[in-house]
C-alpha cells in the first residue's frame, strides 16, 4: 500500500504526480486541447480550400491568366494555411515550435540544395505560365528540337515531334534558351532562290517566276512579293523570292512552289544549270 501511494504522489508530467493526472480537472483539459486541436485542423481545412478556390477563380475569370499557374498558387497558399494551423495545434499541447521551425527551415534548405535542378525547372514553368511564350498547339523550336506543343507542366514541356515522337524537354532548357515560335504570327514570308543560266533571257525568267507563284491562290499581294536578281553565281544568275503566305500554309507552300517554278522555267526553255567544271589537257 505504501508503494502504490508512493508510486501516485511521483512526479512524472510537468512536475504533477498521478494522482493528479488522474483528476477530472486533468482528464477535462485534455479532453479540451484535443477537441480545440480538431478545431483548429478542420478550421484550416476550411480556410485553406477557400483561399485555394478564391485563387483559381482569378484564373477563370480573365482568359489571359493560364490557370495551370493559379492552381500552383493556390496550393501553394492552401499549404501554408495548413501548416500554420498545425504550429497552432503543437502549441495548444503546450510543444515548443520554436525549434520545430528552426528544424524544418534546415530540411527545407537541405531539400532545396538537393533538389536545385528541380526547383530550377519549376522557377521556369511558373515564368513560361506567366509570360506565355509559347501555349498549347504552337509549333516550336526550343533546346535545339522542333515540334508541337502538346503540354507545358511545372517541371517540362511536351513536344510532338516531326515524326510524331514524343519529346520532352525540361523547363529550364527552354527558359534558358532561344525559343523560336512559328505559330506565334498569322503569316510567314516564303524565301526561295532560283537560279538561271547565264545565256537565259533574265527578264522571261522574271515573268515566269512571278506568274507561276502569283497564279496560286495561297500567295499574298500585301505585303508585295520581292522577286529579283540578286547574286551572279559562278555558274548561275539567282533570282531571291520572297513572298508572305498565312503560318498554316507555309510548309506545304515552300515545297509546292519550288516544284511549280522548276516545271515552269523548263517549259519556257528557261535552263536551270548546274555545276560545270572545264578540264583543259595539255597536250605531251
């Protein structure tokens, strides 16, 4: 008997003994704490889907805002709500958050350093969402591969290559790089060079050039077309043309243009040359 009351009046808990632990007064207060701790959770829950929800709708609301960047944010924001109300929960038991925090600063700083090149990719992706280079459906070139853009993400962009492969490329390549959009403008100018025998009449040469590219309606009048002699070759007279075509048509335009203009010339009697080497044999 003397052992249990001994072992009620040790001090074990913030300096009460167990017999006092086990007081309604005690049992109550805990009872409170856990009940303000589940108060505080569901509290934040509430606070931080609404300041989540509130943020996406910026998006909704102004077509302009990408809403890949605004879902980021909000549960960027939705995090930190949750992350007060749980420092707020420690301190209801009576935890010292204190170090909690400063010990998760130094994971924070030792993940970052860990995961630079990550973070690097997503710094990028928010900049990309931001200021919008390029969007879904442009056909780019980007890191040195062309393709279509089929999805940008916070870490990387997809591509759909040439062939139809899938090509992905990490933001921080294409943030940090030269992007070249083809899609960005509604038209393109076309850019070819002819080139001509020197016996041919430059001016028959001229006119059929400019009417076999002009004849198709794909062709544009505004801007004018520049078709002109701008290079006497070793071989051959160039003709430079340039003409603008809208962005959809171009790849298909260049080709069919090169094709029509060659069939042309040969049917004028326009001779496309080619390169000639003269051998003189000195005679024994």
């Amino acid at each position: 008997m003397n052992s249990l009351n001994s072992l009620l009046n040790t001090e074990i808990y913030g300096g009460k003994s167990l017999s006092d632990l086990l007081t309604l007064e005690f049992l109550a207060s805990v009872v409170g704490n856990v009940l303000a701790a589940f108060l505080i959770l569901f509290v934040g829950l509430l606070i931080g889907s609404w300041v989540k929800r509130r943020i996406v709708k910026v998006s909704e609301r102004h077509a302009r805002l990408d809403q890949t960047l605004f879902h980021f944010l909000g549960n960027i924001a939705r995090y930190i709500i949750l992350g007060f109300a749980a420092l707020f929960v420690l301190n209801t038991f009576g935890v010292q958050t204190t170090s909690i925090v400063a010990a998760i600063g130094a994971a924070g700083l030792a993940v970052g350093l860990a995961l630079q090149g990550t973070l690097s990719n997503v710094a990028a992706g928010v900049m990309i969402i931001i200021f919008r280079p390029i969007k879904l459906g442009d056909f780019v070139e980007v890191a040195g591969v062309m393709g279509t853009v089929k999805d940008i993400t916070l870490n990387t962009i997809e591509l759909a290559g040439l062939s139809n492969t899938q090509i992905i490329v990490p933001n921080s390549e294409v943030w940090g790089n030269i992007i070249t959009n083809y899609s960005i403008y509604h038209t393109r100018r076309s850019e070819w060079v002819f080139g001509v025998s020197y016996g041919s009449d430059l001016k028959t040469a001229e006119t059929v050039i400019r009417e076999t590219i002009m004849a198709d309606p794909r062709s544009m009048t505004d801007p004018e077309p520049f078709i002109q002699v701008n290079n006497l070759g070793d071989f051959s007279v160039d003709f430079l043309v340039r003409v603008w075509v809208t962005s959809a048509d171009y790849f298909q335009y260049q080709a069919d243009m090169k094709r029509k203009v060659k069939e042309a010339l040969d049917e004028a009697g326009v001779s496309i040359p080619f390169p000639t080497r003269t051998m003189i044999q000195a005679a024994e």
